[in-house]
C-alpha cells in the first residue's frame, strides 16, 4: 500500500463522520468514489481533506506539547 494512500485514509478517518452527519443518506466513500469523474465532488474531496489535514496538524501540535510536559 502506497504512503499517500495511507495518509489519505488516516486523514480520512478524521472528517468521516462529521461529513455523514452534514450529508445525511451519504457516504464520505460514495463522495470519494465520486471524485474520479466529478469536478464538484473532487473539489468537495479536496476540501475535506484540507479539513482533515488541519485537524492532523493540530492534533499532532497538542501530542508534542504533552509529550513536552
């Protein structure tokens, strides 16, 4: 498995829910799947994953300074 297939999957699993919950009926998946041939949604994908990749960096920002202490 590719490095950037995991990273996308773990950043990913940080916007899924939050995603299900503002479209319900749909999936973060079908959005994905999605992407491949629509503009729309392959925007929107980029979106969230901007998103995830923001939580990412804060979450990894808050396990340094712990780390820290």
């Amino acid at each position: 498995m590719s490095r950037d297939f995991e990273d996308r999957a773990g950043l990913a699993a940080l916007v899924r829910d939050d995603y299900e919950r503002c479209h319900p009926g749909e999936t973060f998946d079908d959005m994905r799947r999605r992407a491949s041939f629509s503009k729309e949604d392959r925007c929107l994908y980029r979106d969230w994953l901007a998103v995830a990749a923001a939580r990412a960096a804060a979450l990894s920002k808050a396990e340094s300074r712990i780390a820290a202490e």
